[in-house]
C-alpha cells in the first residue's frame, strides 16, 4: 500500500519523507489556500517545491471546469515536473480530460469520487488514481470504507489498472481499514499516518528493556 500525505504544508511533507515510508503527496485548492500559498505563480513555484521534497507523485488540481480549460491548466502541471499527476474532478469534462491525458501518458487523479459508478467511469478512462473521499461519506452518515471494497471488487472484476487511492482518510484506523480492503494508495494527514507507531506495550517494554540494561551496566 503507498502513502501519500494529504497537504500543502512543506515541513510535514518533509517530516513524513523523513519517516522514509512516503510514496507521493495530494494537495487541492483548500489545502493550498490553508498554507497561504495563492496567485498562479507562486501556487506552481511551491508544486516544484513539493516535488524536490519527495520522489513520488504529487497531485496538482485543475480549477476550471470546461475540457479546454483542464486541457490548458493540466498541460502547463504537467510541464512543471515529472512527478505531477493531474488531478481533475469527477464531471464529465473531467472524464473527457482524463481520456484526453491519459491517452497521452500524463498520469491523472480522479478526485471527488463518491460511489462506485464515478469510480468505474474513471477507470474506463484510464484514470492512474481514483480518489474515493471516505471521511466526507461518514461525515454524512454513509459508510466510506464500503465504497472502497465496492471499488475494489469491480476493478477487481475487470483487471482495472487504476489504482484506488483512498482519499478523505482523517484517522488512523481508516489506514488500517482501507489495507485490509486493498486500497492500493491511502492519502491522509501526518497525525494518521504517525498514529500507526504508536502502542503503550511498546512504549512500556522499551522503557523496561532500558532499565534492565542500566542495571546490568
Ligand atoms: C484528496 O485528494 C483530498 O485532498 C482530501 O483527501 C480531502 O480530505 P478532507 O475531506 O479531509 O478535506
């Protein structure tokens, strides 16, 4: 399963590539905004900041919402770096981006993907990256983690190469639900992902292995 951290914020995407288990970065425009990061050039001066952090895929959301516009924005991404993965909502002009990109060997990421038929017709237009958002379907009282074991089964079903990037993780446990349902990418905040070091037996039997060591020293 390849990590993502789910952030604009550089010294967490820095602190996660430290950890060494990081394999790519989403960002979206909330996030940018989050970080203070706004007009064009400095929005794409800190994706090239984000790629000379990491060796994986970083994410780059399109704003427009028209083909010609996804085409224009994702082109000009692309062209920053090679590790940028266009990212584009799930509508039609997405989709028709999506072929578009992916018919050209530009990887894309599916986002705002809430049920399994968005995920097939990503899939069916050669989306790299699906992004179910599970945190935001239990925000509503929807179970998140079932739309990723429906996605599952149907790519499963066809030999779909799109990877499952289970976006919208806000805790630890939805990691280790979406492992266990072979989500192929999970993409979550720093705090989740660090969430998985801990256990107070750990924590307790270092500390006694330390105190044995003392004695016998
Ligand atoms: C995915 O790519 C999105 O950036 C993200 O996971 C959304 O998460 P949120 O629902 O916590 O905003």
């Amino acid at each position: 399963m390849k990590f993502f951290i789910d952030t604009a914020n550089l010294d967490q995407i820095q602190e996660a590539q430290d950890l060494g288990v990081l394999d790519g970065v989403t960002t979206n425009p909330s996030l940018m905004a989050k970080e203070g990061i706004t007009g064009l050039d400095n929005i794409l001066k800190h994706y090239v900041d984000i790629c000379n952090i990491v060796d994986g895929d970083v994410s780059a959301e399109v704003i427009s919402t028209d083909f010609e516009g996804m085409i224009r924005e994702g082109e000009a991404l692309a062209e920053l770096h090679d590790q940028i993965v266009i990212k584009l909502p799930m509508i039609k002009d997405g989709i028709k981006a999506c072929k578009y990109f992916s018919d050209k060997g530009i990887k894309t990421n599916v986002t705002l993907v809430f049920s399994p038929g968005q995920a097939l017709l990503a899939a069916k237009a050669g989306a790299t990256y699906v992004s179910p958002f599970i945190g935001r379907l239990d925000d509503i009282s929807t179970d998140g983690l079932n739309l990723i074991s429906e996605i599952r089964h149907i790519y499963d079903n066809y030999g779909f190469e799109t990877q499952i990037l289970a976006a919208s993780v806000r805790h630890t446990m939805h990691i280790i639900d979406c492992a266990k349902l072979g989500s192929d990418v999970m993409t979550g905040p720093l705090s989740a992902i660090e969430g998985l070091l801990k256990h107070p037996l750990t924590d307790i039997g270092l500390a006694k292995f330390l105190e044995d060591y003392k004695k016998g020293n």
